[in-house]
C-alpha cells in the first residue's frame, strides 16, 4: 500500500519537515533513529512523524530527547499482525482506547492538540485531511502542505 510519512522537528526558524521512507525499518526502533536523525539536525524537541497509508489509517510518533517514543494510531485494527500500522503500535502493544484508535491521544496537547480532539479527527476525518487539522493545530501546515504535494 501506498503511504505518506513525514517527521518535523521545531528549528529557530520555525518547523522543519522532511518526507521519509520506512521501508527498511525492522522496528520501532529503526524509526525513532530516523526521527533523531532529523532532530539533531534541528534546535531540538519534540521531532513528530505523521504517517498516513492509503488514506485506511494515519499515526502520530513522537519523540522527545532520549524518551521512549509516544505513539497515536487512528486505527487499532490496522496492521495487528504485519506491516507498517503494526511496527508503528510496537509501543503501544494490544491497548486500544475509545473507538478503534489506539496509543496516547495526548501527546500533543502541549503543542494545542487536545486529546479529545484527535480521539474526533481519528472517528471522522479522512486520514489525510485529519493529519492536515493536526499540522494547522500545531503549527507546522506550510510545511505538511509544502511535502504532500
């Protein structure tokens, strides 16, 4: 399936966001190299990957210094067994939340993002247009805008 994968990270200047390839990543641990990579580039935390496959299913991960990675899937079901859904709920194992999503709907009410709010986007939205309202809500939607072309 075709997916979109972004990671932004908070330079001087604002949010930075680079398109990446999780086609080689093994694990969750794969990834979050991935996400620090771009973050050492950058003045600091939080890095974010947004994630949408084939507009089925999108995911937030977010890292912040050496933490463990904290991981939002608008869709529990997606991905239990294999692909790219499962190794992103590697944090999260089989806990699902309200509805189908599963993982921390929390993790970016610090940047306005209320956790009732993405608890919503994941039930209503299209995968696509719900990481579009979660980039405009924390600051960073010229720069999701300018890589989903």
């Amino acid at each position: 399936m075709p997916y979109f994968a972004a990671v932004f990270a908070q330079t001087d200047q604002g949010w930075l966001g680079t398109e990446t390839e999780l086609d080689e990543a093994e694990g969750i641990d794969d990834v979050t190299d991935l996400m620090r990579e771009v973050g050492l580039e950058t003045s600091g935390d939080p890095v974010l990957l947004l994630v949408e496959e084939d507009d089925h299913w999108f995911a937030i991960v977010r890292l912040d210094g050496e933490d463990e990675p904290r991981v939002f899937v608008s869709d529990a079901h997606a991905g239990t067994t294999d692909g790219l859904a499962a190794l992103l709920r590697q944090p999260v194992g089989e806990a699902a939340l309200e509805g189908d999503a599963a993982g921390d709907p929390a993790l970016l009410e610090d940047l306005g993002l209320e956790a009732k709010q993405l608890l919503e986007l994941s039930e209503r939205a299209m995968p696509g247009d719900a990481l579009l309202a979660v980039a405009e809500q924390t600051g960073f939607a010229e720069e999701f805008d300018r890589l989903r072309v």
